[in-house]
C-alpha cells in the first residue's frame, strides 16, 4: 500500500485532482478520484454514467537541475544559471513523450488511458509550446488522450489544458 505522505503519490495526486477540476469546471464533466494506484498512476470515473479513465501523470522539467531547484533540493539560489530553450524544452517533452508511450504497451487496462504532462518549468508557458506546436512528436501508443498541463499565473492554479491528442 502506497503511504500517504510520500512525495510521488502527492504530486500525482495533486496533479490528477487538476486534471479533475478541469474536466469538471470546463467542460462540464462530472468526474473525481476513484483509485491511486500503479499502471496507470490515477483512475478517474465520471459520477454521471460511472465509466472510467487510467490517467498516468508525467512531470515535464528542462533538466535535473530545475527539478532539484522546484522541489528545493537544489544548492543553486539563483536558477537558471545558464540560458534556458524552448527547443531543448520541447525535445526533453518529444523524449518523454516516447518514453511513455512505449511504457503504455505494457499496461493491463479495462478502460481508455491518458496521459497527462503537467509542464512545471516556470520560463515556459503554453503559449511557447503553441508556436512550437509543429515540432512536438506524438508517437503511435494506448493512449487515447494525451494533455499539457500549464500554470495560469493569472489564475494562480493549474488551469491550462492543451490536449494533443
């Protein structure tokens, strides 16, 4: 049994419950948490017709270093200490983006899957990645649905959703 207080269940937890709110709020859906478990990370069900969607959480970083600095485990307290790219950031997310997908195909599912990349890099938003748009690769995988999700800074919450597929 996952422990509660344990940092990769409540960033996926936290991601996911984003996720939901979202789904909720803006496309008027009805759906919460029904299980947090492995293979996909996050189920959610909609309360309206009781189907379900396996949701793996993803977290898209420029590199180690901004990973380390957010989570404050980093011994640099000015980052970035070299220029960030867009281009090197929207490689890091082609990468993750066939990493997952190969790691899908070995998922036992009874229900669609998504995968959901919350982008927490705070030097790209989603309007970098929509002029970019042309050269992010979506590989061929289970996933039905495949979302970005950005901070509103504006909003002050995770309520930017761009869906790739």
């Amino acid at each position: 049994m996952v422990e509660f207080l344990d940092e990769k269940w409540l960033i996926e937890e936290s991601a996911a419950q984003a996720l939901v709110e979202l789904l909720n709020n803006q496309q008027g859906k009805n759906y919460k948490i029904f299980r947090h478990a492995d293979r996909p990370d996050i189920v959610i069900e909609n309360q309206a017709d009781g189907t379900r969607l396996g949701v793996e959480v993803t977290h898209l970083f420029y590199d180690s270093e901004e990973a380390r600095f957010i989570f404050g485990r980093s011994e640099e307290h000015d980052y970035p200490p070299a220029p960030e790219y867009i281009e090197e950031y929207v490689r890091r997310l082609n990468n993750l983006l066939q990493q997952k997908s190969e790691k899908a195909k070995g998922y036992n599912h009874e229900y669609p899957l998504a995968l959901l990349i919350r982008a927490v890099s705070p030097l790209f938003y989603m309007c970098n990645f929509e002029a970019y748009a042309p050269s992010i690769v979506v590989p061929p995988s289970d996933f039905q649905i495949i979302w970005l999700l950005f901070y509103d800074f504006e909003e002050r919450s995770w309520t930017l959703l761009e869906r790739l597929r």
